[in-house]
C-alpha cells in the first residue's frame, strides 16, 4: 500500500513555494491565505520537517524544501500532462453504443451523417442489441434503453414524448376496403409489435369493441412491423417517432387521428459519473438536440393539421 502525502497539501506547498507567498498562492487555489498555510502546516508535520522559513513578512524555502518543491513540481507537470492527454483521447476516441435494432434502423443511423458533420473526430460504433440488462457493460459507454427510466446508478434522459399511432400504405387507404371510422379495422388485418396487447389497449381508448386479435403477424421489432405496413400487408399500431419518416415520405398515412399515449419510453443512458465529461457528454448532447429538432418539427406538423382541419 502506497504511503501518499495528503494531496491538497503538495498543491497548496507547490503554489507557495513557486510563488514564495501564502498569499499568492491562495488567490491562485481559489482558498484562503490561512487555508494555505494549514495545508503546508499539516504537511510539514507529516514529514516531520520545516519546509519554509517565515521571517517577517517574506517567505524562504528551507533546503529540504527546495529539493522537495523541485520534485513536486516535475510530478504535477507530468501529471497534468497525461491528464489532458487522457481527457483528449476521450473527447476524440470511440465511443460504443448499444441500441435495439428498431431505434438503430429507424431512427439513429440515418442521422450518423450530422453526428459525423458536428464531431467529425468521434468514432461511433453501433452494437444492436435486443435485451436490457439494466447495467452496461465495460465495453460499452451509452445504451438506448426502452422502459421506465429507472436504472439504478446510471443517468437516465428521455428522448421522446411518445404515442402509438394506426399507419398503413396509401393504396390500403384507397383500397375496396373503408378505413373511414374505427369499426372498419375489423375488416383488415392488424400488424402487432412483439405482442397484441397495445391494439387492445387502443380499441379500448377510442370506445370500440376490439376485433379477434389473435390473429395478425407479431414482429420482434418496430422496423419490420413499419416495413409490412409500408407493402401493404396491414394496418401497424406504430410508435410516432418512428413512423414518421416514412408518413414524411409519403409511404404511410396515419388512419385515425388517437392517439394511445406509451407508459414506457427511450431513453440514452450512461454511468452517472461520466454523464458530463468527454466523448459520452458530446454524444449526449447532441442526441438531446436532435431529439428538440423532432419534438419541433412534431409540434409544426401538428399546428399545421389542426389549420387545415379548421
């Protein structure tokens, strides 16, 4: 075990020794003069040994003090050096990011192109991944969780305000079959994302007795419960952020207007002591942008419905 000195005390020896005033030394620590002079006090005690000669108002390095400033001196420069070095590598090394395949396709890989124009020195590698452990591992530095935003030890920030909405293809809309109130579903099939229960949840919203919603295909992800909707082959409860890229595209239409609000949601997570720092900070930063620009352009889109609805 390492017999270490206190190291407040070597900072404030090595300001008043450098500056030859306790004085000057505290305006540079931000403390007090007395402070200072405590810290030097307590370290000259633990080495049992005077580091200063105070003579009236002037300030002298005893021998032993000289010899010691001078080592103190190189080993804080050496340190402050590979501490910016380290913190560099951090803010311009790789960063891991584990994401759920559907958030992955849809919505963050399209936007790699304006990370990569806003912080062209960060390297990005996405890992898909399906489970949430609730902890992130080593090799990983920020997760996309779906779920409460509650995880304990790590910084938990929801990206969206999110809501489940009925989409299909223009050409089922136009189709022999009405899509004009929520009754006609029952005529079509029901696209479901991992189980059926959100299509229940959403008959229930609206007042309409749900139709047998056994059947109709269940997809392990969003993407392909959008990509079975865009040809056709259904009517998918989608998740709004998802789904509007391809409504943009003029791929899907929303069928009705309810929305079924989500209990659970994304959110970028991170250990909690890196949140502020480095690379994990800048990547942060700029997913939480881009979240602000969709929930702007949500909120046009919506004041420009209710327009041209009036």
């Amino acid at each position: 075990m390492r017999k270490l000195p206190p190291l407040n005390a070597l900072k404030s020896f090595e300001a008043a020794a450098r500056h030859l005033s306790f004085t000057k030394a505290a305006a540079e620590l931000f403390v007090t003069q007395a402070a200072v002079s405590h810290q030097v006090k307590a370290l000259e005690e633990y080495l049992n040994l005077p580091l200063f000669l105070r003579r009236n108002r002037n300030l002298l390095l005893t021998e032993a003090g000289q010899a010691y400033y001078l080592e103190i001196r190189q080993m804080l420069d050496h340190l402050t050096l590979v501490t910016g070095r380290i913190m560099l590598a951090s803010e311009q090394g790789s960063l891991t990011v584990c994401v759920p395949p559907g958030f992955a396709i849809i919505w963050l890989v399209p936007r790699l192109s304006r990370l990569h124009e806003a912080h062209p020195e960060m390297d990005v590698r996405i890992k898909a991944v399906d489970e949430v452990t609730g902890s992130l591992t080593d090799y990983v530095d920020v997760a996309i969780y779906y779920g409460a935003g509650r995880w304990q030890g790590l910084r938990a920030d929801r990206l969206h305000n999110e809501t489940l909405i009925p989409v299909c293809s223009p050409q089922l809309l136009q189709g022999e079959t009405p899509l004009q109130v929520p009754a006609d579903l029952h005529n079509h099939s029901l696209l479901h994302e991992e189980t059926r229960n959100a299509w229940k949840d959403w008959f229930e919203m609206v007042g309409e007795q749900p139709p047998a919603v056994k059947s109709g295909p269940i997809f392990s992800h969003s993407a392909l419960a959008l990509k079975a909707a865009v040809h056709g082959q259904g009517v998918a409860l989608a998740n709004n952020i998802f789904a509007k890229p391809e409504i943009d595209a003029g791929h899907l239409v929303q069928v009705f207007p309810q929305e079924l609000p989500t209990n659970d949601a994304f959110f970028m997570v991170c250990r909690e002591s890196q949140a502020d720092a480095g690379k994990i900070a800048t990547f942060r930063n700029w997913l939480l942008s881009e979240v602000a620009r969709d929930e702007t352009e949500l909120a046009k889109a919506e004041l420009t419905s209710v327009k041209q609805s009036n």
